[in-house]
C-alpha cells in the first residue's frame, strides 16, 4: 500500500519550509537590493567594480571622482542602502585603536608626490585622516607621514592608509607583494620604543655608554663631589630626519626661536610649524628637558645624554663648536689663540660656575678646570684623588759626585677661576698643562741643578734650590699666573 499525505500534513510542512528558507530569502532580497550592515566596531571601506566615470589614472589607488576601484568614502556602523552586490564590494575593517599613552603611524598610499628635501608627507588638514576625500583635495602627500595619531578610537580608511600601531599593522583589504615592509617598520619602531612618547627626567635613566658625549670626566672628579648626577638628571638631543640639510660648514641646526605670530614648534612635537620656521634636517642645538614630548619617530630620533655638572671647586670652560665667528675677547697681549662671548664658535671667556647644565654635548665641549689648591706629588706609587699625578713619578738625579737619587717633590697648584679659559686656550686642558709644561720644567730644573751640584749641597740646601726655581713664584700663586 503506496503511502499518502493528507491536505493539513502538505500545509504543514510548506509552512515549516517557508519559516526556515524566510531568514534566507530575506537576505538575498536585502543583499540585492544593496542594504549592508556595519558594525559600530566596524568601518565598511567601498569597492566600485565599475563605474560610469571610468577607471582610476595609472599610478592611483583610491578613486577620489567616482571611478572604479577603492572609494574615499567610507561606511560607518549602521544600515546601508544602495550598495548593489554586481556593482559594489564592501570590506568590513576593525576601527583604528591608538593606546592610551602610546603612538600611532600612518602611511598612504595615494596623493602627491614628495619633494625632494622631503622624506614625510605633509600635514594637512583631514580630521586626523578620517577624512580621506579632503586629504587628497588639499594635496596630501603620499608615503609615510609627518602627523602622528595620539590615544583614540578612529575610523580611517585602510584602502588609503596604512596605520601602525604597537598591537597592530591596519592595512586594510589591499594586498600588496611588499605587505611585510608594514611589520618590518613595526618591528623597527618597536625596537626603538618609537611608540611611547619621549619622557625626559622623571627617574628615567641613562643607559650604559649614553653618557659618551658628556663633559664630566669622572677620572679627574672625586666621588666625594657635593653635586652628583641623579638618575633623572637627563638631556634629550634631536636629529630631525626631514627637511633641508644645514648649511655648508656646520655641524649642527641652530634653535629656532618663536615667531611673533604665535608659531611654535612645541618641542619638534609639530613638525609643519618646525619646518615653517626654517628648521634644518640634522642634530639640533635645542635639547629637550624634564617631560613628556609625542615626537614623530619617522621625523625626529632623540638620543638621552646625562646633563653636564660642574661641581663645587671647578668651573666649566666652554668649547663652542657652533655659532658664527665671534671678536677676540683676549687683547693683543695674549698670543695662543682667541676667546669669545657667549654665542659664538671658539672658547668662551666666560668660565661657567658649579651647577648641572643642559648642554648639547655635540655643539658644546666643557672642560672642568679646578679653583681650589690641589696638591701634585713626583713621588713614585702616590696618586691623589684628583689623578692630576697619576703620571707623575719620583725625578731620579745624578750629581756632579755620581750619585744617583731619587727626589720626591710635592707641589700646591691653584688656577684662578677668572683665568680658567686662558689656561684651556694656551694648555687645552689641566692634564697637559701638568704633563707637557710643568713637569718637563720642574723635572730638567732639578736635574740641571744636581748635575753642577754634589750630594750634600742638594741635602742642606734643597730650600735654598726650591726657592730659586723661577717656575715657583708663578705656579704657587694665582696673581703671577703666566697667562
């Protein structure tokens, strides 16, 4: 017997076919009338398959008329209508997220090309490049770019812009055979700590070998000083990676200080207005100091020195190697090289008093100077703190007798601090002074004198011998200093 349905059993099972294919035939119909829903956690970025403005012009990626291809447009979190699936493509892409406290870098792929001084793309107005329409209509650049993004939530569009991030590489449904140049740059600036803001001061600290350029010699300073550097007493220099070169001749981009109308810079966080003001590619003269600075890694890299200290008992003569060429401070008395104010390339007549400086070490050198008496000792295994004698050994004689001794001699020098930078000019510093001009001195002195001498007039009469040497009244007293 042929099993049979019945009236009801049809019904029934149609209705039940109807409610599950009805979800189905919903879509299709919402999917051909070109409805699309986007996440609010989501941006949709719009693929044209065709278009009645034609194709995109060779070398473009984004289409900012209408053409075929990715469009400027982008689609936020809702309903869509309009969007016809023979016409349209639609890439759902995760919001742009920055970190609180961290940076992002963006990249574009479209736009005009960059000048030749220029190594990042200009600033230009475009919401932070959530609006990719106005960034092409005002002539953003493309390549990698000179405007950061700070913490947020943006929602940009990746067919145009590549955005990296510490997390994340945002680079949207273009896939292109240079792809892991985009994690290459992240790994890069990971390993630089590009994505955390420059913090200078603040107990942050100097890491071994960074302190290179500093004009502290802790050889020639006791660890008894009354100023000692402390882990925060740091100094950021820059080198900025955009711009023309500096001119023929210096070393170093001059400070540039702020315009009457208000433009600044704020610490190279504002490349345009560093720019806009004349600022050179190359390190900086300008050092940042305690704080937080979001500089563009891509434009600027910043170095962490120590600060410089002169501790009590020194001045500080300043080498300048920047600035234009200053007038001779010294008169036409002084024959071993110029001195200059403040400002100007060459040795500053002006000595610099105890304190701790934020001084360019690429720009200026300090030569520490004592001002205090300190003893110097020609006696053989006897050094004192300063390690002024570390070099110094007992002057062996030989008499007009034949004998052989050796003579300890110790000596108390003082260097007037108004006279520091004549000694740095004439000497280039107090180590060469001690080692090129005193001890040869003192040492063929008494060697001089026991050669037409016997033993025992250098025994009874060594007060007699010390008082005649000429090279004492101007050693031992700073008012015949011979300067």
């Amino acid at each position: 017997m042929n099993p049979s349905f019945n009236a009801p059993e049809l019904i029934a099972a149609g209705v039940v076919i109807i409610i599950l294919a009805l979800p189905l035939l919903i879509w299709l119909l919402t999917w051909l009338l070109g409805l699309r829903y986007i996440p609010h956690s989501s941006v949709g970025v719009i693929e044209k398959f065709w278009s009645n403005r034609g194709s995109l012009k060779e070398g473009r990626i984004v289409a900012a008329n209408g053409e075929a291809g990715f469009q400027t447009r982008l689609l936020r979190g809702g309903m869509h209508w309009g969007l016809f699936p023979w016409q349209y493509k639609i890439h759902r892409q995760a919001l742009v997220a920055v970190a609180e406290g961290k940076i992002g870098y963006v990249y574009a792929r479209d736009g005009q090309p960059l000048q030749p001084v220029q190594t990042l793309g200009q600033v230009v107005e475009c919401n932070h490049f959530q609006d990719a329409q106005t960034f092409l209509s005002n002539g953003g650049q493309r390549g990698r770019q000179r405007l950061i993004l700070r913490e947020g939530v943006y929602a940009i569009n990746c067919a145009l812009f590549v955005v990296i991030t510490e997390d994340n590489v945002f680079s949207g449904p273009i896939r292109e055979r240079e792809q892991t140049k985009y994690g290459d740059w992240q790994r890069q600036l990971a390993s630089a700590r590009a994505f955390d803001p420059v913090v200078i001061g603040y107990g942050s600290r100097v890491l071994p070998g960074e302190g290179e350029g500093s004009a502290r010699d802790e050889s020639t300073i006791s660890e008894q000083d009354d100023m000692k550097l402390l882990p925060s007493d740091n100094i950021g220099i820059v080198s900025v990676q955009d711009g023309p070169t500096v001119a023929s001749g210096e070393i170093i981009a001059p400070e540039l200080p702020k315009r009457s109308d208000g433009l600044d810079h704020n610490y190279f966080q504002d490349p345009e207005a560093f720019l806009a003001l004349g600022g050179k590619r190359g390190k900086q003269l300008q050092v940042l100091t305690d704080g937080t600075f979001f500089i563009n890694r891509w434009f600027a890299t910043v170095e962490i020195k120590p600060k410089t200290v002169i501790p009590i008992g020194y001045v500080g003569v300043v080498v300048s190697y920047y600035g234009g060429v200053g007038e001779d401070v010294t008169g036409t008395g002084f024959r071993y090289g110029e001195q200059v104010e403040p400002g100007h390339r060459g040795v500053w007549k002006q000595a610099l008093p105890p304190g701790k400086y934020a001084l360019n070490p690429y720009a200026l050198k300090v030569e520490m100077v004592p001002t205090v008496n300190f003893v110097l000792r020609w006696i053989t295994g006897q050094v004192e703190s300063h390690h002024y004698d570390e070099d110094l050994e007992s002057i062996e004689l030989v008499t007009a007798d034949g004998y052989e001794p050796m003579l300890p001699l110790s000596l108390i020098l003082h260097i007037d601090y108004q006279k520091a930078s004549r000694v740095v000019q004439r000497f280039g510093d107090v180590r060469r002074l001690i080692s090129q001009t005193l001890d040869p001195m003192l040492t063929a002195y008494f060697r001089d004198v026991a050669q037409s001498s016997h033993m025992l007039d250098l025994l009874t009469k060594r007060e007699e011998i010390q008082r005649n040497w000429g090279g004492a009244s101007w050693i031992m007293t700073s008012s015949a200093w011979p300067c």
